[in-house]
C-alpha cells in the first residue's frame, strides 16, 4: 500500500448515492431495465463526467431513478462501508437523502432503517448518518421529512444537511427549517459556497447558524467572511476534486483549500461523491501534497482537524484523536 492508502482516515461530506461502487450500480440499472446508453460498466464510468455543476446535478438524477426499493439501499449501504473500510476509513458522517425516493413509495423512516442495516453488516468502521435534504423542494415540503427523521435518531440519525441547486435555491427561506431541526438535536450543515458565492455562506451562517458548512470553496472572495469563519471556528468540510470535476475551481491548483489551512480555518478533507468524480482520500491527499504544497506532516494535522470537527461525542472524538495522535507518530508521518 502506498503512504496515502495507509493512513487511517476519516470522512464527513460523503453522499451515500454518489458512493454507490461502479460495478454494483451497473447491476441496478440492469434490475431496472437497463440504459441503451450504458452497455457496460465502462460506459457507466464514462457517464459521470461533467463540464458543470447542473450537469452533475443531472447525471445525480439520473443515477437515482435505479434506487427503488429498500433492498437497494441496504445492498449499497453495505457495500460502500465495505469500500470505505478497506480504504482505512475508521469513522464516517454519510449523507443520505430520503426525500429524493418518495416518488418511489418509500417511506423516510423505513429508508433510514434500511440504509442502517446495511452498515450494521460491516463493524470495522462506524457509520454516522445525515440527512441531506432538498432545497429544490422548498422547506415546507422538507419540513415533513424532517419530523419523520426525528423519530428515527435510533438508526444513527445525528444531523441534517441540505444539497440540491444551491445556484438556484438561497438558504434564507429554510431559516424556520434549521430551527426545528436543532430544537430536535440535529446537528447542522448545508452546502453553501460551491454552486454560488459567498452570500450563500452568510445565509448558512447567519439564518441557517450551521455547525458546519459543506464545500465552501468561494468563501477566500470575501475577506470579512474568511476572517469571520476562522474567528468563529466553523469549520468547513472541503471536496477538492468534486471542485473540480464540477467545474467549480479549474484545477487542483487553484483550489483555495491552502490559503484556508494557512489562514487558521478548521477544515476537513473528503470525497462528496467519489464513484462520481473517480477519486478516493489518498488520492485527495497525495494531490495535495503533489499540486498544492502540503507536507505528509500536514495532512495528518488535517486528518486530526477533521475529527475535532466531527459530530462524534466528545468522549468519544477525544479518544479517537488519541488513537490517531498515536498512529500519525512522526515515524509514521515521515513514511
């Protein structure tokens, strides 16, 4: 294994649908029909490549009209935490969006259970869930997604994000929305600064008052709004190579996740959707060391940031920072 395959890792914006494994979600499409289109699972990898975020959104629509019963959800639950458990990931915060399959009669709650039993079938790494709701609904519509999520914390519901049209879709109008949702105990995200620029931050920031922001890639074209969030400590969830494949930065290069280290902010390292945009956290992380500057040193730093930043217990975020403290010695660090 190389270095960026060993280390022990964690991850915190990562969507279920986007994590499916090519193989297994070529076996879905056939379940349902088949696509001419889509002969082989080549063709499916050849699918999911995008010249813009609507694109993506497209293709994320696409691939969601093959995920139809509860089975589905418990197969490719299993199989990405199998995935991810073989890639060293000891602890996750998984998106799910259970609204998106009402159309296909299922129900919130008995898809949270199904998504859990799934991940129950591979102990080696444990599984927090978020669900991520849809802007594109409109938060009245979300708001009965959200009360039924309440009732199914007992599955490992600990958070609520909200994805979708960002460019299309402002955060203000779901400030009602969030306020439920930390009433109820739910931890908070939303994606914000990916699609559109930094007022969809403040929104989160200010009317949605977010835990964490996901993406923020625009949030370095307001200088007040990055001192604000490295003041305040929000830390912000950061999908380099997602950026890129969705046109949002136009290299690795140019991403601002530098500046953002260098600038103090708390941030994590993560995939978004990574059978959809061909990566995985090594190869995040040794992009990073190779086309932005990191040292080996700093990306364990990273790794130790994202699980201050994790919505684990503290008991329990206190401890695993030990035993990651212990396993990113400086023997290990210098490979």
């Amino acid at each position: 294994m190389t270095w960026y395959e060993d280390l022990q890792k964690i991850e915190l914006h990562v969507h279920l649908e986007g994590a499916i494994p090519h193989e297994a979600l070529f076996d879905l499409v056939q379940k349902y029909g088949g696509d001419p289109s889509i002969p082989d699972v080549a063709a499916l990898a050849k699918r999911f490549e995008y010249k813009d975020f609507p694109q993506f959104i497209e293709a994320w629509s696409w691939k969601n009209q093959f995920l139809r019963e509860y089975e589905d959800f418990t197969h490719i639950a299993e199989l990405t935490a199998r995935d991810m458990a073989e890639q060293n990931i000891r602890y996750a915060e998984v998106f799910f969006s259970p609204s998106l399959f009402n159309q296909y009669g299922l129900d919130v709650q008995e898809l949270a259970y199904a998504v859990r039993k799934g991940l129950s079938r591979v102990p080696e790494i444990e599984i927090a869930l978020i669900a991520d709701l849809v802007r594109d609904y409109g938060p009245e519509s979300e708001m009965t997604t959200l009360k039924a999520l309440n009732e199914v914390k007992d599955c490992g519901v600990i958070g609520i994000g909200m994805g979708g049209s960002e460019h299309e879709y402002p955060p203000e109008p779901f400030e009602l929305l969030y306020r439920e949702a930390r009433n109820m105990g739910f931890r908070t995200n939303a994606h914000a600064g990916e699609a559109s620029g930094t007022q969809s931050v403040w929104g989160a920031i200010n009317q949605l008052r977010v835990d964490r922001i996901g993406h923020g890639t625009r949030v370095h074209e307001d200088p007040e709004l990055l001192d604000y969030i490295a003041e305040n400590e929000i830390p912000i969830e950061l999908c380099p190579m997602s950026n890129v494949r969705t046109g949002a930065v136009n290299s690795i290069r140019e991403h601002p996740i530098r500046k953002y280290y260098e600038h103090g902010l708390i941030i994590s390292v993560n995939t978004d959707d990574p059978k959809m945009f061909n990566t995985t956290l090594a190869e995040e992380y040794r992009l990073l060391v190779q086309k932005c500057g990191f040292s080996r040193r700093e990306i364990c730093e990273i790794i130790l940031l994202g699980i201050r930043s994790s919505w684990l217990p503290e008991e329990k975020k206190n401890s695993l920072v030990k035993k990651f403290e212990q396993e990113l010695s400086w023997q290990r660090i210098m490979g």
